[in-house]
C-alpha cells in the first residue's frame, strides 16, 4: 500500500459526514475529495487530524482551510474540465490539488516561498501532476496566463482585488472571502457581458492575504 492509499476510510467519512450531508452535492467535487489524500497536504503529526472537521496550522502562521469549506468553495467554482483557473493563497497545495481533478489548467499564486516550496513537495508526493505554483502577491493576480473561467482566494482581503476581476474570463465565476481582519463574507462573483453580479454564500474566517490589492502588511492595514 502506498500513503497515497493511506487513510480511505477517514477520507470516505469526512466527505459523507461533514461534506454530502452539509449539502454539497456535485458528484465531481465529492469524488476528488474522496480522491486526494488530505494527510500529504498537512505537517508531520497532524496526519489523522487532517481528516477533523477544522482549520489545521501548515506552518508560517497559515492554515489549511476545514474540508468542508474547501468543498463548498470548490463547488461553488462550477468547474468544467477545460477551465484556466487561478488560486492565490497555494498554502499546502491541497486546494489545487483538487482543482487540478475538475479543470484543465491551474495556476496557483503564494506570497511566501517555504510554503510554495512545501506545497509543490506535497503535491508531488501525492502524485499529483499540473499544477503551476507562482510565488508573488497573488493580489496582482497572474497576467500572463488571463483570463481565468475560474479564480478562487484562499486568504481574505477588505474587498475583492481589482486586477483578479479584470482576469477574469467572460462567464467566469471568482469565489473570495471578503471583510475584516478576523471573520468575512465568502463572495462569489461572476461576470455576465463585462458586468459583475455578487452573490454573498455566508461567513467565513480566513487568515489575510496580504499585498498590494489586500492587507499592507503583516501588522495589517
Ligand atoms: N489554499 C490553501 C490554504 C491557504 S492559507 C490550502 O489549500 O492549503 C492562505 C495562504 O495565502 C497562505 O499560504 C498565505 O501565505 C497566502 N497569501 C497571503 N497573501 C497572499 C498574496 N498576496 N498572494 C499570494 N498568497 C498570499
């Protein structure tokens, strides 16, 4: 048995229990996350806690979101298998090694390079392939590879960074938490004929993204 095979049954209860039975239902989504084995993606110890129905710490003061927002905002994403999607805030690499199952092309943005180090490291030992991992100020998005179907951040800012909703791609569906310091407003945005409709999907706590469209600074704002 490998470690990628480690865990299924841990896997298997957190999508039935804290993911299907909250209410996300896309088949696809349920399938990656029975898929993806959560233990690579989180520090040495914290292998059995990965599958708990919360946060966890991956080091530098950042944290790998609970399942269960990671599947409601993968969901919300509508991802389709040729999409360009953009993640900013890599972390561990488990939300692009998801996202990486659903769309065809994922480009991932992190502002501290150890953590983009680490996340390429657990993406490749969990066998997981395609992921682009970018280190810079994901606030600025990733020009070169524009427009994004799909852009999803992983840290919250005080409102949605201008240049990710340039980025995006007509028809495109952006997913950001969005308020202050401590607790937000998960956001999805999509873009019909160049104008923007906001839909608000309920509160959520992020640690900040920090950066030229986000927080200043470390001291924040
Ligand atoms: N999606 C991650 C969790 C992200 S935690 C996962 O699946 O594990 C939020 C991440 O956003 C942290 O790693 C933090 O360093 C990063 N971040 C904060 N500000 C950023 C910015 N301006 N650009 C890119 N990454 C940023």
């Amino acid at each position: 048995m490998t470690e990628t095979d480690l865990c299924r049954d841990e896997r298997e209860e957190m999508v039935e229990f804290q993911i299907r039975a909250r209410g996300v239902r896309d088949q696809r989504v349920l399938a990656a996350m029975r898929k993806i084995p959560r233990h690579l993606f989180v520090p040495k110890g914290f292998e059995r806690a990965a599958y708990e129905d919360r946060p966890l710490p991956i080091g530098e003061g950042q944290t790998i979101s609970q399942p269960y927002i990671v599947a409601v905002m993968t969901e919300q994403l509508e991802l389709k298998p040729q999409d360009r999607v953009l993640e900013i805030g890599t972390g561990s690499g488990y939300q692009a090694a998801l996202l990486v199952e659903l769309a065809g092309t994922v480009i991932s943005v992190e502002r501290l390079r150890d953590l983009a180090d680490r996340a390429q490291q657990n993406l490749a030992r969990a066998g997981v392939t395609g992921v682009r991992v970018v280190v810079g100020d994901g606030t600025q998005g990733y020009s070169p590879e524009a427009p994004y179907n799909a852009i999803i951040v992983t840290a919250a800012s005080p409102d949605i960074p201008g240049p990710l909703i340039e980025q995006l791609a007509e028809g495109g569906r952006l997913i950001a938490p969005v308020g202050p310091r401590d607790c937000q407003d998960l956001i999805k945005l999509v873009k019909r004929e160049g104008r923007v409709e906001k839909i608000p999907l309920g509160g959520v706590c992020f640690v900040p993204l920090i950066g030229q469209f986000g927080w200043r600074g470390e001291g924040y704002p």
